[in-house]
C-alpha cells in the first residue's frame, strides 16, 4: 500500500515536470549569487547591482633579476582599499611560486629538476608591525598564506602592506609563466606577493569572502582585482627589459640613437626594425634600472633578455596609438612576420569584432614559452613556431586576452571558459575573416591547434563535463576540449542563431556593464537574455549546465521526414535533398526549435517520388554518430 502511494506521487510528478518543459527554464544558481541579488550586488538582468563593489591596491615593487643564482629578489609596498562593506579580519597573499615546492598538490606535469624550496618570506610588516611567523597568525592552503590581522581592517579603511621576499626560477624546458629560456632569456610572471581578490561572492567559505580556497596547481589562470603598480625592475648589464606599462626613465635606460629610433616608431605606422642582427653586439643601454608604470590592470609581467631582435610600430585605434613590440630570438625564424599579425589582430579586435577598441595604449608579443603562449596585461610569452597557422592563431588569441579576462575580470580559476571560449570563438573569426583559414573545414591545417570540430573525439571519449564547473575536473588532456573548444562551439551556434550582429550587441553591453569589474557567468548570461529581449536559459542550460552530446538522426517514412534529437544538446538542423533530376534543395531550422524540450521534429517533404538521398548536413555543427546521417530513398 505505501509502495503503491509512493509510485502514484511519482507518476504525478513525472507528469508535472512535462508540462513544465513547456515553461522557461531557471539556471541554477549557487547560493552565492542567490544572495549577491538579495545583497543588491549583482541582479538577474545581468547589470551590476546598485550596491556593487570591489577592492583594489596601489603596488610600489623593487625587483631585481639574479641570472647567476637564477632568482629574483623583491620588496614591496602595498596600500590595500578595502571599499566592501565588511570587517576584513584577514588579509590573503598569493605566493604562487609555492607550487614548485616538493609537497606541492599540482595539475600540470613538472620537471622534477624545477622542484624548489618555494617563496622566501624575509618580513611582512602590516602598518609598521612585524607579523609573527607562526601558526596563530598564518594559515597556509596550498600556494594560499592567510595572515589574521592585529588589527581588523574597516569598511572604507586601507592597509599598508610591506614585504621582502626572494624565489628561485624554474629552467627547464616545460610550459610556465616564469621561466628562464635559451640564450638568457627570462620571463617572470606570477612573481611577487599578491593580494587575493576579496568579492562578494565567496560568503560560505571558511575565510569568508576572499578567494582562498582554490589556489594555484598550475593550470589556473587569473582572477585579480584591478590595481595600480609602479614596479622598478633592476636587470644585470646589457639586458633589454619588456614589460606591463609604460616605461617611465625612457631616456635614463637607452642611447640616443636608440632612443629616437624608438620616439620614431612610437609615431610611425610602419614597422620599425629596433634591433636587428646587426645591432646584437652595440651597447645601446645607460642603465639596467628600468621603471614601469601602470594603472587599473590585473597583474604586472616582464621579459627580459640580452640579444633579442625587436620590432615595433604604432596602431591606431581611434583617436589612440597603440605602441606595438615584438621581442624575439634570433633563431625564431617566422618571427619577423609577428609585428605584421599583432598589427592585424589589434585592427581586427578594435575595427570589425567584436568592434571594442583595444583597452592599452600598449601590446607585446615576447618570444620565451617552449609550446603554447600564455597571456599578461599588454604582454604576451608566446612560443617560437614553424607552423604559420599557429603563430596567427597564438599570436591573435594572447592579444585577445586583453579584452576577457583583462578587460573584463573573469575569475578565471572557477569559470576558464568565460575567457578561452570567448577567445576561442573570436579567435576563429579572425582565422576565417583576415586569413581566409576556416577552423570548421580546414582540419588537416589546424591540427590540434584548434580545430573546432575536434570536439566529435572528446564526446567520443566520454570527456564531456558540465562547463560550467568543469574547473573542478580538469586534467592536461581534456583542458582544451573543456575551456576551449565546446563553448566556443556553443558561443558559435548561438551567434548563427540569433545574428552576428544581435550577438555582438550583446557581447558590446556586457563590456560596458562589466569592465574593470568582475562578472560572473550569470552575470554574462542574464545580459545576453536581457538585452536580446528574450530568456535563452534552454540554451544556456543544454550547453553550459548540463551533460549530453551532439547527436541527430533521420528518420523516413511515408512522406514524413523525422528529425530526431538523440543526444541531449540542441543544436541547428540544416537537411539537403537531393532529386534524382540533379537538383538539390536545402531545409534548416534553427535551434530554438528544440527549446520546449522538443523531442523529434516532423517535416513534410515535396516531390517525395522523385528525391534521391535526404542527408543532414553536420559540416559545421557538431553530432558524433553518423549511422543515421543520410536516407537513400531511391537508388
Ligand atoms: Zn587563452
């Protein structure tokens, strides 16, 4: 009897949420952005809440690079704003350079011999007194240090932070964001202690409010506040020094002539050859203490290296010139094409799409990574390649970083798709629009290198997750089917469905509502919904929050034309006909389609006698099962 009841409440429900397929969908939402709208911080038409904030710090750092003992040495002066309304008992450092401690918890591969002692804390002082170094003040979680606070710090208070550290820098040949490469070239990123992002949206955690719990294993990318930095970085004798900013002691560092060759390409649209081969042995240098300005950016990065060749030129943008650089090895031999693609990728981001002037006055391209590039504001360390589709794709896609996530600052660690899938898909834009290489259909150019339609072979292999918190299920093989290619194929199909130029509306209001701030997931999709005029959550949901794979079949009989939704993903349906006459005729229907939870849609054929083969048509929409892809209705 209770087993029967139980069985008919089932039913009732079953029946229940039919219906309510019919009816919008809610995304989830975490109990966290549940409360930043009750807080009045954030709201679900996607703009920031009227109660809206976030912290930020002035960095004043001394660095200076030892290439003999391969380590640099810092000090450093923060004032931190707290500008929340919270009592901030703690203050939370970022020592990423942990990660290469023996015992470190990691999720990238290392050469053992990179294995280091970690950062070394000299002092920390905060507001002139000294922190004890023990246990009762200091909580480490992984590359995490929380200090408790003798004093707490108020809303609308600041803080004054000091400190002096030192760390080794890792050699050997792998992929990172601070290494030492061939010919004493050096790239130091993730470098000083740094100020974890304290927001509105970690209030469940045990150091309420700050971004301590996830900390960096290797793959982790950015999720800082925007701040100001004056960064004095000390280099031994003859080494030349890229970096974040604005160099403020141009006419201290370089000779004359070099100084002027370089006033000239500051104004000239042309390329302007700085270093050649011919100069490698000139000493065009006064001093080795170089001093960088800048402000209102997410992080500070520099490169640094003695016999680099170096191109630079001006774009304009607007009214602004963009100084251009390109720092590279002698030996990088398609290099001297770098200037020529940066110039292209700024002009195509800033003019066409998505049409947002680029956000710096600045934009380098350093060569030091030994595979891949990996981004820095204004900065990029970007690999030495013979393969010339990669050096646009790369060359084009670490300039994009500066709109997501610097522009826009993503918490990266949590949601890495926000800023690769965007730059995935602008990325492939780009490819198809400047030049003429389609991602879809040249498979054998892109390789591995972002072929989009690779996404077929990770579905296959069951390493689908859900996007939304695939951060927390990453490994080094199926990173970039996870942040890269299923939401750029995602963001793709969605631009097809409801117009490029409705999209890139869209994507325009969330920058603006968004700059400088720190826009979650939510807050990107409810935009898209609210200024489309429409609630696209179906879609986002399928996509973003849900498992299920890319997969329609056709079914044929007695004139009726099934098309059916195997796999849980809606995607576009685009049939061609073919008549046994030679003619052909195409079908399509849109995405939106399958939106109320649509099962299988039924088309009514014409002519049906004379139709020869009826075949869907996945060129550039993904669907991993083939079988059921073309009907011979006569042969
Ligand atoms: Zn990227």
């Amino acid at each position: 009897m209770y087993m029967f009841r139980m069985c008919s409440i089932l039913l009732i429900i079953i029946a229940y949420s039919s219906l309510s397929t019919a009816q919008e969908i809610d995304l989830y939402e975490p109990m966290y952005y549940q409360q930043a709208v009750e807080k009045g911080t954030r709201s679900r038409d996607g703009n920031p809440g009227p109660n809206y904030w976030q912290n930020q710090a002035d960095y004043s750092i001394d660095v200076r690079l030892d290439t003999a003992a391969k380590k640099i040495h810092g000090k450093q002066h923060v004032t931190y704003y707290n500008q929340s309304p919270d009592t901030l008992n703690h203050l939370v450092l970022r020592l990423y350079q942990n990660m290469y401690k023996a015992n470190a918890r990691r999720n990238i591969n290392l050469n053992p011999e990179n294995i280091h002692e970690g950062v070394y804390l000299d002092t920390i002082v905060i507001n002139d007194e000294g922190i004890l170094f023990n246990d009762s003040v200091l909580t480490l979680r992984g590359t995490n240090l929380a200090i408790k606070l003798a004093k707490p710090l108020l809303p609308g208070e600041n803080l004054q932070l000091q400190c002096a550290w030192s760390t080794p820098i890792p050699v050997e040949k792998e992929f990172r964001r601070i290494g030492y490469y061939k010919d004493n070239a050096w790239f130091i990123g993730y470098f000083y202690p740094q100020i974890a992002v304290y927001d509105d949206l970690n209030s469940f955690t045990s150091m309420k409010g700050w971004d301590f719990r996830l900390f960096h294993k290797g793959a982790q990318e950015f999720y800082n506040d925007f701040n100001n930095y004056e960064v004095t970085i000390e280099v031994p004798e003859g080494f030349y020094v890229w970096a974040t900013g604005t160099l403020q002691n141009a006419e201290e560092v370089y000779k004359k002539p070099l100084y002027r060759k370089i006033q000239e390409a500051r104004n000239s649209e042309k390329n302007v050859q700085l270093m050649g081969k011919n100069d490698l042995d000139k000493d065009m240098l006064k001093s080795n203490l170089w001093r960088y300005r800048a402000d209102g950016v997410p992080d500070f990065a520099f490169g640094t290296a003695q016999n680099y060749l170096w191109d630079a030129t001006s774009v304009s943008i607007g009214d602004k010139k963009v100084f251009t650089e390109v720092a590279y090895h002698p030996d990088a031999k398609l290099y001297p094409k770098v200037i020529d693609i940066a110039r292209t990728s700024l002009q195509y981001a800033s003019g066409k799409l998505p049409a947002i002037p680029y956000p710096y006055d600045h934009s380098i391209t350093f060569n030091g990574n030994l595979g891949g590039g990996m981004e820095f504001p204004m900065i990029a360390n970007n690999a030495d390649t013979e393969d010339t589709t990669f050096l646009y794709t790369v060359t084009f896609h670490e300039i994009f970083h500066n709109y997501c996530p610097f522009m826009t600052g993503f918490n990266e660690k949590r949601y890495p798709f926000m800023d690769e899938g965007l730059t995935a898909l602008f990325t492939g834009r780009y490819m198809r629009d400047v030049h003429d290489m389609d991602q879809y259909a040249d498979r054998d150019r892109f390789g591995n290198l972002g072929n989009v339609m690779d996404v077929y072979e990770y579905y296959a292999l069951q390493e689908d997750h859900q996007i939304i918190n695939a951060y927390s299920s990453i490994n080094q093989d199926n990173m970039f089917f996870q942040y890269y290619l299923k939401p750029a194929v995602a963001y793709e199909l969605f631009m097809n469905m409801v117009g490029e130029q409705a999209f890139i509306n869209a994507f325009h209001a969330f920058v603006e509502r968004w700059k400088g701030k720190h826009p979650t997931p939510y807050d990107m999709f409810y935009t898209f919904n609210n200024v489309l005029g429409e609630n696209y959550n179906w879609f986002w949901n399928a996509w973003f929050y849900q498992l299920g794979y890319p997969d329609l079949g056709l079914e044929f009989k007695q004139g009726e034309l099934v098309v059916k939704r195997i796999g849980a993903l809606p995607l576009p349906v685009k049939i061609e006909i073919a008549y046994n006459d030679g003619t052909t005729n195409t079908i399509t229907r849109s995405m939106d389609e399958w939106k109320n939870g649509t099962k299988q849609i039924i088309l009514e054929l014409e002519n049906e006698d004379e139709i020869k083969t009826i075949q869907l048509n996945t060129e550039r929409i993904p669907d991993i099962d083939d079988h059921n892809h073309i009907i011979h209705v006569n042969r």
